[in-house]
C-alpha cells in the first residue's frame, strides 16, 4: 500500500484536522471584523480553548479505541492458541 497516497485520505478525514482548521477560520474572522475588534481579547483564548479541549478530547477517544481493539486481537490470540 502506498502511504502517499493514504495520508491526504486520512488527514482530510481527521476530526482533530477539521476542529483545528475551523478553529483558524473562525480566529481569521473574529480578527477581520471591525465590530468584533473589541472582543478579540475574549474571543481569541476561547476558540483556542473550545479547540485545544476537542483535539484532547479526540486524542484521549482514539487512545482508548486503539488501546480496546488491541485487547480485543490480544484475547482472540490466546483463543486461537489455546484450541
């Protein structure tokens, strides 16, 4: 399998990746905006919180999904070698 061609496939599948993009978005016009000018001392952390929490949050969640599926192959192993 050719990974150059799997890893834009999975970065564009990425939730970590689309939480971060939306995050720089959404800064980009929080800053553009005249009439926002005056938050963006609020705005500005609490984007890059609400973003820094769900890319944690994403982190911990595949951390935990990885860590089950390989206890599952471990126990189906030990099955299929003690029979």
């Amino acid at each position: 399998m050719d990974k150059t061609k799997t890893a834009p496939r999975r970065l564009l599948q990425s939730r970590r990746f689309w939480s971060s993009i939306i995050s720089v978005i959404t800064l980009v016009i929080a800053a553009t905006r005249p009439e926002l000018e005056e938050h963006l001392d609020v705005l500005a952390p609490t984007i890059t919180t609400i973003c820094v929490t769900l890319v944690g949050g994403y982190i911990i969640e595949d951390r935990e999904l990885a860590k089950s599926a390989g206890e599952n192959g471990k126990e189906g192993s030990h099955e299929s070698n003690a029979a």
